[in-house]
C-alpha cells in the first residue's frame, strides 16, 4: 500500500517519462533497453492515466519479488527475512519506479527459481520454464544474460544435459524478436553500450564509486554486512552455488568495468535475490540472530521516510538533490504557455521532451546533435510531424526569439516558422575503417537510405546538406559542410563527398551528418574508424 502510495503522489524522474515515451511506441527494442518496460507502463497506463498508472505493475512485480524470494528460502525464518528486506533501503524506496531494474530484478528472481525446480527435477514443465523466465529476464534489461553464465559456470554439468539446450534454444527464440530488431537497425544497443559509453581514460572514482554504490544499494547501513554474509554463505544445495557464482561474478565483473568508465550502481541490482538468500542462510546455518539487523532497522526505516517524503514534498527547495522530481508540472505550464498550439524541439535531451509530453499532453521531439549522446528520439519519426510546422526550439547555439522563465532557470528559444530536421537519413559508408595520411583528401562514399519510407520535403530557402565530423576520445573537432546537398544524396543510389582528414596522426571517429541550419548537424551514419598516420 505505502508502494502504491508512493507511486501516486511522486513525480516522474527523467528515466521513467522516457519510458512512458517508449510505451507510446511499442516495438520489440529500443535503443537503451529491450520492451519489457514500455509493456508494463503501458498496460498500467491504460487503467489510470497518471504517475499511478505508469507504475503500477511495476509496484506490483516489486512486491512479488519479495514473495518469489521467501519461497526460494530453504529454512525460512520470516523475522530474519523481514529484517534483512527491511535494511535494504533502496529496494524500498526504488521498488515503485518504472524503470527496467525493477522487472529485472523480479524475472532474476523467477529464473533462480526455475532454475532450482529444474535442478530437482529436469521435467518438460521445469524446462520450459526455465526457458521462459530467461526470455523475460532478458527482455527487461540486458544485463540478465550474466546471470545465466555464471549459473552455467557454477553447474558445467549443464553443458551435458539435453533439455538444457532445449531451454536455451526456446529462449533464443523467444527473443528472436529483440535480435531481429537489432539488426534491422544496425545493432544501436551495443555499439552504445560497448562502445559509445567508453571513457577517454581510467580514473580511481569510477572504481571508488563503485564499490561505494554497491554498498549503498544493499544498505544503506548494512550493505557491507549483507554482502560478507553473501560471500562467506556455506554452500549446501547445487542451486545456491549458481546464486553465489552470481553473486561473485556480476560484482567482479562490473568492478573490471570500472576500467572502462563509470558504471551506475544500479547495474547489479539483479543481485537482489541472491544476496538476500544467501545472507538469510548464512545466518541461519551458523545460529546468529540478525541483532545488526534489528538494531539498525528504526535508523534505515528513518532514513527512507525522509527520502519518501522528499519525493512527494521539495521540503529542500535549491538543492540538487535529483531536482528532476519535482516542480515538473510548474516548467512545463510555462513552456506551453510561452508554445501554444505549436510543437517543441529541445535540442541534446531525451528527459525535457518526455517530462513535456507527460505533463502537458502536447508533441515535442528531441533532435540530438552529432556531438551529443543518441537516444531512441533518433530512431522515431516524430519529425514527420512537424516538418513544416511553426515550432520553439529550445536550445544553446541557436538565434534567440524570446526565453522562459521557471523554477528550471531561464530558457532561450528560437522560434522556426518552418521546421525541418532528417534524423531518419542514413548514410551508409561503404568502409567501416580507413587507415590514411595527416591532410589528405578521401573520396567518402555513402549510400543514403531514406527511413522515413516517404519522400523527404526540402527546405528549399534554406537547402540542408551533407559534412562530416571527427571526433576522439577526448575531444570533437568541428563539423564540415560539403558542397554536396541532401536532395541530390538521396536522389543516388551512392553519393561521394570529399573528406579532409586530420593533421595530427591518432586514432579519430568519422560520422556523417545533415546540416540543417541553424539546427546543429546530426546524427546520420554509423561510426567509422580512421587511423592518421
């Protein structure tokens, strides 16, 4: 009830009005995330069309996690189980939010329990249930695939087992679906995450924020205890080894990330169950009582009340301690009241438009400029809507019409009596690396593929066109015109423009982009590897 509550008379975070943006649009992917999110706002959705309504069944799915956990415990002892749930702060307070964590977690727990049952007994009924909560598991956040590895490495035997591989071939095909939309769309999820979301070098904070993260999200007071329990659990059951294997590995592995760049804490809140089990058996098996527990339990509870209630009231206003729950309704009044009937670009930000859309009910887009992270706005032709259209552009760079002001800071806008943007131009390159000399001059050859499946309009008075930006791991360098126009690319089934490579030799990034002034270039091909020699 406090969950539902919760959920009620909080305001959206940026995450979860970008995925009720999702739910608007329900496909088999996206570029951040698999669909299981979009589904569940969705269906809540439909019943009540407010904050309730994009979390409800996700507050319902927290709540069965809990229950699918109890059922997994071999000795249950409620008191103890309740205790450690109650000191794991923030599975209270983020159990409401519609983010893809929560389906997560609650589909890890259905999978461990399948898996357990088809270890006891390897029936048709256990396989194709293994088979199905592995497919859910992996629609609701990618990092669901770490769990079955490491449940594999825990039982090798596995590997010899015959309706094993029937499980996995179900659930290939299960998520076939997700795959095949990938392709279609070049594989955007891992080349962003893979590649895109890499850090220029290593610095100790993303290795320190780490650990202190992980010691935050199964605390806040206990975690370091809840989590030596877990590793110090004395394994009894071929099940609870694949629980510690899960354990162990998903947090080792995401600590070597940290070499890579930051990694959110959240990323390994999959662990729920597992650590949850194994700290409670822990406890049990060795005769302690839980005191740490039960004496840290009135300052945890203390402690999520007030973030509860700073989630409903801004008893702090000025601080910025995530500013983007409240006062949402206040910002967008006065967007819309400065916009009218007119459509909104902001430029470089999923949350503004989606925060707007919700709370306004009215159209607005996110164009992202080749210098700015992608978003599944690159991917949605919304800009079909408001080609041609009088729209407000909010955004740095641009000329200034008029501003806004609200308790966000002051906004300039530009007011485009006739918008156009091409985010859904591709721009294929017909080589995927290139090695080549400081200053020369390549011959680029791309092949431009109209994603909009309708013929383009052209902004004749002011014609967009084609160029180019390099960027590297530290820093962008200025973007290119060519003489080469966007109507006369997608007229060819290829189109060449010249290229002007570095002068200093390295390793670069080379993307394509349409030049649509005064908006910034943006986003329309792949990236493309270039050695300077």
């Amino acid at each position: 009830m406090l969950g539902l509550l919760q959920a009620c008379f909080s305001e959206l975070w940026d995450d979860e009005a970008y995925y009720w943006v999702y739910s608007r649009h329900l496909d088999w992917g996206y570029f951040d995330h698999p669909p299981m999110i979009a589904l569940l706002i969705k269906i809540g959705y439909s019943l009540f069309h407010n904050e309730l309504g994009v979390r409800l069944l996700v507050v319902m799915l927290n709540t069965l996690t809990l229950w699918v956990t109890a059922r997994l415990l071999t000795k249950e002892d409620n008191r103890l189980y309740y205790l450690i749930i109650g000191s794991m702060g923030a599975m209270q307070v983020g159990g409401m939010l519609a983010v893809p964590d929560v389906p997560l977690i609650f589909f890890a727990a259905l999978y461990f329990w399948a898996y357990k049952v088809f270890v006891d007994e390897q029936s048709w009924k256990n396989t194709l249930l293994l088979a199905i909560s592995m497919a859910l598991m992996f629609y609701s956040k990618y990092h669901g695939v770490l769990l079955v590895f490491f449940t594999v490495l825990s039982n090798l035997n596995l590997l010899r087992v015959f309706k094993y591989y029937v499980a996995v071939v179900i659930t290939t095909l299960l998520f076939l679906p997700h795959i095949i939309w990938q392709y279609n769309h070049g594989f955007p999820s891992l080349q962003y995450h893979l590649v895109e979301r890499n850090a220029s070098s290593y610095h100790i904070s993303f290795t320190l924020d780490y650990l202190a993260g992980q010691l935050l999200l199964f605390g806040p007071l206990l975690g370091w205890l809840l989590l030596y329990y877990a590793f110090i659990c004395p394994i009894q059951h071929t099940f609870e080894r694949a629980l510690k294997f899960s354990v162990i590995g998903v947090l080792v592995f995401f600590m070597i990330s940290t070499f890579k760049g930051r990694v959110e804490a959240n990323w390994t809140v999959m662990l729920f169950t597992p650590v949850v089990i194994l700290a409670h058996q822990t406890i049990k098996r060795k005769g302690w009582k839980g005191r740490a527990f039960l004496y840290s339990l009135p300052a945890t509870l203390l402690l999520v009340l007030v973030v509860r209630v700073y989630m409903v009231w801004d008893f702090m206003p000025g601080t910025e301690i995530r500013p983007e729950i409240h006062h949402n309704r206040e910002w967008t009044s006065k967007v819309a009241a400065a916009a009218g009937d007119r459509p909104v670009v902001f430029l470089n930000s999923y949350q503004l438009p989606s925060k707007y859309m919700f709370y306004t009910g009215h159209l607005s887009y996110s164009l992202n400029s080749r210098y700015a992270r992608r978003s599944q706005y690159n991917f949605w032709d919304t800009e079909k809507e408001l080609w041609g259209r009088e729209v407000l552009v909010f955004g740095p760079n641009l000329p200034i019409t008029d501003s806004v002001v609200s308790v966000r800071g002051t906004w300039d806008y530009y007011v485009d009596s006739a918008y156009y943007s091409y985010n859904l131009i591709q721009l294929k390159p017909a080589v995927t690396q290139l090695k080549v000399r400081r200053g020369e001059r390549y011959k680029l050859v791309v092949a431009p593929e109209n994603l909009y499946r309708q013929p383009v309009p052209i902004n004749w008075k002011n014609e967009p066109v084609i160029g180019y930006g390099f960027t590297t791991k530290d820093s962008s360098y200025a973007p290119v015109k060519t003489p080469l126009t966007l109507a006369k690319a997608i007229s060819r089934r290829l189109a060449g423009m010249e290229v002007i490579m570095p002068d200093k030799p390295g390793k670069y990034q080379l993307k394509c982009s349409v030049f649509a002034d005064p908006l910034p270039p943006t986003h329309n091909s792949q990236v493309i590897q270039v050695i300077v020699e």
